[in-house]
C-alpha cells in the first residue's frame, strides 16, 4: 500500500516541473522583438521623418468628406401596427416603435385626421393628452372617447405606425328574433311554434352570456335549449309563457341585462277534476274542471254526448280557482236517474278538451295522506274517503315489492272530518319488514264498493325512530360479526411473516 502512495507523489512533482514550460506558446516572441528599426527612417540626429504637411494636395475647403455633417442609418419602424389596452380612468401610454430617430428627424401624433402633437409641440387642446421625451403620446384618465386608431407619422421620412387603443367598456345587451330587437317586447306565438332568440352583446372584453327564466336556468325548463347566447324552443307549449332574460358580464362596471316575454296560444288543457263524485239521494251536486287556455276558453258539459242546458236541473257557472279557471256543473236534488258519465269540455279558437266524471252514491276512491314510521318497523297510514252515506266496511291492502300475493286488513278506526261534512279520515299501523311496499284501500257504504284507491309507496328503512326520538339501525349477524372481527380481533394473522421478514432483512444488512 506504501508503495502506491510513493509512485503518485514521484508523477506529481515531475508534472509540477513540466507544466510551467508548457503554458507559453512557441510562437510568441518577446516583446522588444516587435519592433524593426531597420526599416524605420532615421536622420543624422536619429530623429524620425514625418511628410510636410504643406505637400497634401487636399483642399479642405472643399472637400464635402469633411464638410458634410455625421449621419447614422435611416429611421425603421419595428411594426406597422400594435394594440394598447387600457380601462377607464387609466393613463394610456402610446409608443412609436421606431428605431434610429436622431434629431433631424420629427414625430406627430393624429387620431383619426386631428393632429394632436408635432415633435415636443402638443397641438390638441385636450390637457390629458401630452407627448413624452421619448416621443410617446400620453392619454391620462382615459374614457370611451379616447377609443380609436392613432397614427405616428416619421418626418422628413415618408413612416407611419397605427396604434389602436381599445378602452375596455361595461356590456350592453339586446335580445334579437332574426335582425328585429325585440327587448322589452311581449311576443305571442302559437303552441307547436319553433322560437329562436339570440341574445347580442357588445363589451371589452367580450361579455359572457347567460339566459334565465324567473331565476331559474334554461336547462332545467323542458323543451329549452341554448347554444352560443341563442334561446331555441323547439315546440312551443304552455308552460313556455313566461319572461326570460339574458344578462350579459365581462367585469367592468355592472352586468347589462335585457328580457322579452314570451306567450304562447294554446288549446285547452284540463288540470284537475275528480273521476268519481259521490252523492246521495236529493242532494245538489257540483261537478267541476279546473282548465288553462289562451285565448280564454269556453267551459261546457254534456251527458251521453248531448250537450246540457242551463235550467231548472242544471247550472253551469266559470270561475277562478287559484291560477286557475274553473267550469262548474250544478246537478240540483239528484236522483238515481241522474247517476252515471258526465263529460267536461273546455274549446278555444285552437282546439278543445274533455274529461269524463262518474256521478255515484258510492265511496270516492280513498286519497292516501301519508305515512308515519314508527318503533319496530310499524307504519302508521292515514288516507281519507268521501261519502255522504256512513261508511260500513274498509279493505286495506298491502304487497312487499317482488311478491305475488297482497295481504289484506280491516282497518277499523274511521271518523268524520271535524269540518268537512261527507269525508271519512281512517288510520291503521301495520308492521312491515325493511323493504319497498305498495298499499292501496277500497271502501263500502250503504250503496256499495268503491274502487280501488291509487296505491301508495312505502319505503321501510333499518333505521327507525323509537319512542325518544333516538336512532337505531340493526344490522345482521354477519355484518356484526365482521365488525367484531376489525374491532376486536387481535393481532393480523400475517403478523410472523414480518416479524421474519424483519430479522433477515437485518442480519443481511450487518
């Protein structure tokens, strides 16, 4: 090992030695070797010999070499033409990008065909505007008038740039149909119409657009699309009539906004009325449709097809019910001769509707009012039956999603509405496992069965509410038992495998 140490000192010192002498080239001689006095002209007191001056043939006076004054190149322009942007109220700075200017030469300023400067001279009687040092036009508090092309003109060179100055500008916005603005406007379409729309904004920067319909967006109103600020409605229908509005934003100043309003004429449409309406020997019953139209539509009745007039048996009445109207029947002391279909019809100019209504002494159909959860998976179910004559029999059915067969219960819990005359409230609680459930109900009075009510939904959760408002869920005995097995299981059975893989791994290393 000595022996190597001894050999790398021994190269090193004859490196030493030898560097030196490399690092001065060959062909460098020394510095008193630079000069030739052989050749250089001596006279006998070893002075030099200079040429007399007054030998030059030159006549100065003359000579347009040294008369003429120093020039450096020719202006050049770096662009022709270049943007500057600026918000109100800002000060502009509008560069004349030119290289080579020298003092011969002189810088103007125009906007459009007014002069406003010429060389350090400001022409224009507008103090916000001055020219710098460095021949750039200054704009301070800069407003919308300020907008245009500006034009830097080089002279005596034939040079000019053009500078836009683009002042950014809160947006404005209109609402077009085809090229006719229509903001502000009620528009009047016909159902089946094909609506277009376009919102036109104008604004720096370049506003974004978005149209509502009474605070909501389009997207969620049926029918509706929008593509690039234009409203399409395919297929006008009813629920069309309404007032949209386009608000148009870019960040400067505040958001512009316009609106149209929008109806579409429609034939009638029927909203409401009840199938079956129960009644009882010598009563007056009123049998009704709540309706829309535009134009307003004309409510009429008829029986086996045969229009009914208005007299001692029949009244027929229009009214307003809500947002809606409302065409009323009148049946005066009825009789068993008066049972049966009566249908309601509503026509306008464009078209007409009709709804068949049974005039019965049985039950109405029950109406389902809800139910309630209760402790143990009971549900309580409440509904409601209309009936002037007593109630003498309730069938309650229910049938867990998937299954065959329903299975049917006799409520008997049954009360008159406290101020409704003729509408019975009945409750029944059912126990139901976790699940999708369907009820419905029929009744029966003195007259006969009812039919079938709609069915109502019931969906029984594993958590349910018990007596002090607590939650609880029950989970099965596989669900608790793996659970047991995370929490409380002990140490992971892998545990050997790298207690092992620990130990080899630290022997190798050592």
């Amino acid at each position: 090992m000595m022996e190597f140490w001894k050999y790398v000192l021994l190269i090193s010192l004859v490196i030493g030695f030898i560097a030196p002498g490399l690092s001065k080239p060959a062909n460098i001689k020394d510095a008193q070797d630079d000069y030739d006095y052989e050749n250089m002209q001596k006279d006998d007191g070893d002075d030099y010999i200079y040429d007399d001056d007054e030998n030059l043939s030159v006549d100065k006076s003359y000579n347009t070499e040294y008369n003429r004054v120093p020039q450096g190149p020719p202006p050049v322009l770096e662009v022709l033409e270049t943007e500057v942007n600026a918000k109100p109220g800002e000060t502009a700075r509008l560069v004349c990008r030119a290289k080579n200017l020298s003092n011969t030469t002189v810088v103007s300023w125009n906007f459009g065909d007014t002069l406003l400067t010429m060389g350090q001279n400001k022409l224009s009687s507008n103090n916000r505007i001055s020219v710098d040092r460095d021949t750039s036009l200054i704009i301070e508090n800069v407003n919308q008038s300020d907008d245009g092309l500006y034009t830097c003109k080089i002279f005596p060179h034939d040079l000019s740039m053009k500078v836009k100055l683009v002042v950014s500008r809160s947006p404005s916005v209109s609402i077009f149909e085809r090229e006719t603005d229509v903001s502000g406007e009620n528009r009047t379409y016909r159902e089946g119409d094909r609506i277009i729309l376009e919102c036109r904004s104008k604004g720096n920067p370049e506003p974004t657009i978005n149209w509502s319909s009474h605070g909501l967006r389009l997207d969620r109103v049926d029918g509706i699309t929008e593509d690039k600020g234009k409203l399409v409605i395919e297929r006008a229908e009813h629920h069309h009539s309404r007032i949209y509005q386009c608000l148009a934003t870019n960040g400067i100043g505040e958001p512009a906004h316009a609106t149209v309003t929008i109806n579409i004429q429609y034939s009638p449409k029927i909203t409401g009325h009840k199938h079956e309406f129960n009644t009882g020997e010598g009563y007056d019953a009123e049998l009704f449709c709540n309706f829309k139209s535009d134009p307003a539509g004309r409510g009429m009745w008829s029986r086996d097809w045969n229009y009914v007039t208005e007299g001692q048996k029949y009244r027929i009445s229009e009214q307003t019910h809500g947002h809606h109207n409302r065409t009323v029947l009148l049946v005066r002391k009825v009789n068993k001769s008066d049972l049966g279909f009566y249908q309601c019809l509503v026509e306008n100019s464009l078209g007409r509707d009709t709804k068949n209504i049974s005039l019965i002494y049985e039950p109405e159909p029950a109406h389902f009012d809800g139910y309630e959860l209760q402790v143990d998976h009971l549900v309580l179910l409440n509904w409601t039956v209309r009936s002037v004559q007593p109630l003498s029999e309730i069938l309650l059915y229910y049938q867990k999603t998937n299954d065959k067969q329903w299975t049917s219960v006799k409520p008997i819990v049954a009360e008159k509405h406290k101020e409704h005359s003729g509408i019975w409230v009945i409750q029944h609680r059912v126990q139901l496992s976790p699940g999708t459930w369907h009820a419905r109900v029929k009744s029966r009075n003195t007259e006969g069965w009812s039919k079938y009510s709609e069915a109502q939904q019931i969906n029984v959760p594993t958590i349910y509410t018990d007596s002090e408002d607590q939650l609880f869920e029950k989970l099965d005995s596989t669900e608790t038992s793996g659970a047991t097995r995370i929490l409380f299981g002990g140490f992971p059975s892998n545990l050997v495998t790298i207690l092992v893989a620990s130990v080899l791994f630290c022997v190798r290393w050592t």
